[in-house]
C-alpha cells in the first residue's frame, strides 16, 4: 500500500536524520535477533538426526526414549549419555561408557552387529539456556571461550541472560507504551476537546489515582497472587497511562477553538471524527515529545522493580536482577560492565529514535 504524500514527506525526514534511521535499523536488527533467542542461546539442539530421522528439540518435546534411553523424561541433550544414544544410533554401551563407545561407534558404526548411519546434532551458537547451570567451579566467574560474558552467582551464563532478557525488557516496554499511550492520548483528547465540568471531574480523578502509592500497590497484589509478567504489564498500564493525558489535553484545549474546529462542527462531523481526524495529527508533535520518556520509564521501572525483587518471577532472565548480582559481587566487574552497556545501548537506540520520530511529524522542521 502506497504512503500518503504527507506519510511520504515524514519518511523522508526521518531517513534524512541519519543519527534515527541508523539507530532503527540496529536497534530492529538486534530486537529480531532476540525474538530468535531459542536458535542463538539455548542448551537444546537446534536440529538432530537420530537413525535417519530429524528432530528438532528446541521446538519440541522429545523424550529420553525416543533416543533409545529409559526414561519418558525430555531428553537431557547436555548429557554425555543421551549425546552418545544420538550419536551412535541408540547403543546400550553409552550408559557404562559414553566417551568410549561413541569413539568405537565412530570407528565402526555398528550396533547390535547392524550397519546403521550415525546420527549429529547441531548446536546454537551459545550452547546454554538463560536456566542452564554450568559446571564452573567457583562462581560467577570470568569471561572465557565457553561463557563469553562469564556466569553469575548461580552458573549461568551472562550472555544468554542478556539476550532473553533484552528481549523481555523490550517487548514488556513496546506492550506498555503502547496500551498506555492509547488509553493516555484518549483520556487526554476527551478533557481537551470538551473541557468545563468534564474535565474538571477528570483533572480531580486524576490528581487522586496519580497520589497513589504504586510501588506500595505492587507489592501488595504480588504477595496476594504472586509474579508474573502479565501481572507486571497490568500494574504498569494501570499507573501509567496519565503520562501523555496533560500534554494531549493541553493540545487539544488550544485546538478547539480553532477555525477549522468551527468549521467542521457546523458542517455537522461528528466529534469523534473532529478529534482524532483533525486535532491529533496537529497534537502529535507534543505526543511523540513524551514517548521516548514513557518507554524509557518503562524499561526502566522493570529494571528497578527486578532490582528490588519485585518484578519478573527469581528464575526470569532479568537486567535488574544483573544489576542487583553485579552490586553484590563487586569482584566481577564483568557483570557490572554486561548491566551497563546493555542498558546503555538500548536506552540511547530508543531515543534516537524517538527524537527522530518527532522530528519527522514536526512540520517546521524540514531535513535535507
């Protein structure tokens, strides 16, 4: 579907502001990078041939004894067992003698005196999940060949934490400042446009559900239900949503006596129509101005609200949380780097972006 020239002219803007198209496209690269998580990071084949057949474990449930193993358990693919029954097509050896068997299966690729074809697997790229416990020794301890970004207290590795949890942080900041701005910017169009006792009744609502003690709230309904990610979303929509109503209601208090808004209401449009057709678009500008604060808060409340340890479930991947372990142990600076940067790079990515958003709704400014 072709842009409206007025869509055109805003594209070309925006791609003129060298600083926000840059910032989008890796910004977008590194977010669909994370949307992938389970191929890049995970302790789970990506693909597996097992007797001629192919199985593909990071997107199904495959028991032990699908692999010729004893149990109905998932299969353990980290184990040096379950690697040799895939490996050497299934022999009983493996469980006496993995290592030994698999080379002598190398050699010959018999089993019970038949020729079969040895089987492979093909790892991610980082051979562990953000639950995966590695065998370190002490821990956290220092980036190496196998744990890029070294592990945290517990022996898990920092690089898949980071990645699973960019992309929690990013998709739980999209959903809110999306959710938050709609029902902001509609809350605020309704006390702009027709003011007198309907915005009086609402600017008192307001004053009212804004000295609510949010954090307070939170805690509470976590001891009562527990956490959870949805749980988190909700709570955060729910305080956060007049963050956009002042501006937006600004806006439309000075737009509504304007001539065009006259001129509409006496050929008979309809208010709705009056409001998000005719007066957003001239309100977006002041809008867009606020939604780099918006998404940024919310990234990092999420971080705060994990550093305090009332945010993501203790076993969600969790910046805060690398924050909280990077505090703790000041003798692994590695994680206090891996916290830093991370945050850095997204916080900064986000506003550019939305400064060059703005910029590109803005009709006074014109890029060349």
């Amino acid at each position: 579907m072709a842009l409206s020239p007025l869509n055109q002219r805003r594209w070309r803007n925006f791609r003129a502001n060298r600083r926000a198209f840059w910032s989008l496209i890796l910004f977008g690269t590194l977010f669909i990078l994370s949307l992938f998580a389970e191929v890049i990071a995970n302790d789970k084949p990506i693909v597996a041939k097992y007797r001629g057949e192919y199985f593909f474990p990071v997107y199904r449930f495959y028991p032990e004894t699908a692999f010729g193993g004893d149990f109905r358990t998932e299969a353990l693919y980290r184990d040096p067992s379950v690697q040799c029954l895939i490996v050497t097509g299934g022999r009983e050896e493996c469980w006496d003698t993995p290592e030994d068997t698999m080379a002598e299966a190398e050699k010959t690729g018999m089993v019970a005196g038949e020729k079969i074809e040895r089987g492979w697997m093909l790892w991610p790229p980082i051979p562990y999940h953000y639950r995966t416990i590695n065998n370190v020794g002490a821990a956290p301890s220092a980036p190496d060949g196998k744990h890029w970004l070294g592990t945290d207290d517990t022996a898990r590795d920092v690089a898949a934490r980071v990645i699973y949890g960019f992309r929690i942080s990013v998709m739980f900041a999209l959903i809110v400042t999306l959710v938050s701005s709609v029902i902001g910017v509609a809350a605020g169009a309704v006390q702009g446009y027709f003011g007198g006792r309907v915005d009086l009744i609402f600017q008192r609502m307001l004053e009212i559900w804004s000295s609510t003690p949010s954090l307070y709230v939170i805690i509470i309904l976590f001891a009562i239900l527990g956490r959870s990610f949805w749980l988190l979303v909700g709570v955060t929509i729910l305080f956060g949503w007049p963050a956009l109503t002042g501006v937006v209601r600004a806006e439309f208090l000075r737009a509504r006596n304007f001539e065009y808004v006259r001129a509409a209401r006496a050929l008979g449009v309809s208010d709705r129509v009056i409001m998000f057709r005719h007066i957003l678009p001239n309100a977006m500008v002041a809008t867009l101005t606020m939604l780099p604060f918006v998404i940024t808060g919310a990234i990092s409340g999420l971080a705060t609200l994990d550093y305090l340890g009332y945010g993501l479930p203790s076993s969600a991947p969790s910046l805060g949380e690398l924050a909280l372990q990077a505090k703790q142990h000041l003798n692994a600076p590695w994680l206090a780097f891996t916290a830093f940067f991370t945050f850095a790079t997204m916080l900064s990515l986000l506003v550019f972006i939305f400064e060059g958003i703005r910029d590109a709704f803005d009709p006074r400014k014109v890029f060349r």
